[in-house]
C-alpha cells in the first residue's frame, strides 16, 4: 500500500482506516458491524471536543485545495456536536517568533497579533489542533511554520493535547509527504501529543482534482468519527 492510499484515525483503540480499490474499510476489533467507532472507543470518548482549525493556504476558500479538505473535516466534526474555531494564518496579521526569550516560554509574546490574541486563546483551551497546508517545497507552508514557532510562548501549557495534520500536494509519488510527515511526527513527540489523525493528500495540485479525490470523504469521516 502506498502513502496516497493511506490515512490514520488513532485514538483509545487506534481504528486504522485504509482506502483502496474496494473502497473505505476500518479495520478495528472495537468497530460495530458499519466499521463504526462507538461513542465511548472513541478519541473523544463521547464527549464535546473544542478542536482549532489552522489553515494555512494562501489560496481562496474557492481554489485552495487543503481548505477544502479542512472543510469536509470541520463537516464531519460538527456531525459528532464538537465545537470548531478556525484560524486563517495566511491572512490574518501574525509574525514570526524573534527568538528573543521575552515570554519564557509561557507568556505573552512581544507580538501583539492575530496569534497572540485571536488564536492563542483558543488554542490553550482545545482539545484538539488541526494542521492544515497544501506542501510547499517539501514542507508545510511558511504561514503554517509561522504559528508553530510561536507555540514557544506556550510550549509547557500547548503540550499534551490531541493533533491531526491535513496536508496536499500536486506530486503524488511514494515519498512527496515524506519530509513533512517526519516533521509533524517529530513535532508530536516533542509536544507530547496525542496524533489522531493524518490526511496525506497527493495527486491533488487543484480545487478539481482533490473534489474528485477519495480524501474528501476520509477527512469527514475523521472528523465524524471523533
């Protein structure tokens, strides 16, 4: 099986999710008879969740391809009652981390921004964050990389949560998620998080190439399996 056929539901029983030819199957000994996670195997045991949404294309709601993605997990989400904030890093005003140690790691930043104000509450109450960037040069968007320095104001206070990353991109050989997936992996470990899902969409380099896709359907189904 190779990467493009392939995404990832972990949560309390890890239900792990394949798509091939025969369509979508989850293979689980704690799914019911529809391949259905129950309520209380789920990730969310049941429970209202407060999941952020980072999306971090540059690209409207009407072409980019990764907002796309994010919408139908957004969809899926809210199906299951969980709460939903979204975040637009490539357009709203944000800085990058200066690296000049004033927050200590849990303060506030010198930046007076989007980040600091808007998203960084939201962030420290979910449960869940949301990654979201088409790959760019084998790797997450600038706008992305951008958010995810300033986590450094927070690092202790943003660790131990749950994450899921959704990530396009035009090339669709074996390797083309490979780097960024090392990347938001490595990123797990550090912040102790807790991965519950990874939507690697390849072969998608348009708005209409990814609506024909079967990754539309994975991120809801995700979303709605929460």
């Amino acid at each position: 099986m190779n990467r493009r056929e392939f995404v990832k539901v972990v949560g309390l029983g890890s239900a792990v999710i394949y798509l091939s030819g025969c369509g979508l199957t989850a293979i689980n000994d704690k799914t019911d008879e529809d391949g259905e996670v129950s309520a209380e195997e789920s990730v969310s045991q049941g429970k209202t969740m407060k999941i952020v949404v980072i999306n971090s294309s540059p690209h409207s709601e009407a072409q980019s391809t990764s907002r796309y993605l994010a919408q139908k997990f957004v969809d899926g989400a809210k199906t299951a009652g969980h709460e939903i904030f979204i975040f637009d890093a490539a357009h709203e005003d944000t800085h990058p981390c200066q690296g000049c140690d004033q927050c200590g790691m849990d303060g506030a930043c010198i930046f007076d921004d989007a980040i600091e104000t808007k998203l960084m509450p939201q962030m420290l109450k979910a449960d869940l964050l949301v990654l979201v960037t088409p790959l760019y040069y084998y790797g997450m968007s600038a706008q992305l990389k951008t958010v995810v320095d300033r986590f450094y104001s927070r690092t202790t206070r943003l660790s131990g949560k749950k994450s899921m990353i959704i990530a396009t991109a035009w090339n669709s050989a074996d390797w083309t998620m490979e780097a960024l997936k090392n990347h938001y992996e490595t990123l797990v470990r550090y912040m102790s998080w807790q991965d519950v899902g990874q939507v690697w969409a390849v072969g998608c380099g348009s708005r209409p190439m990814v609506e024909r896709s079967e990754f539309g359907d994975m991120a809801f189904k995700i979303g709605a399996a929460l």
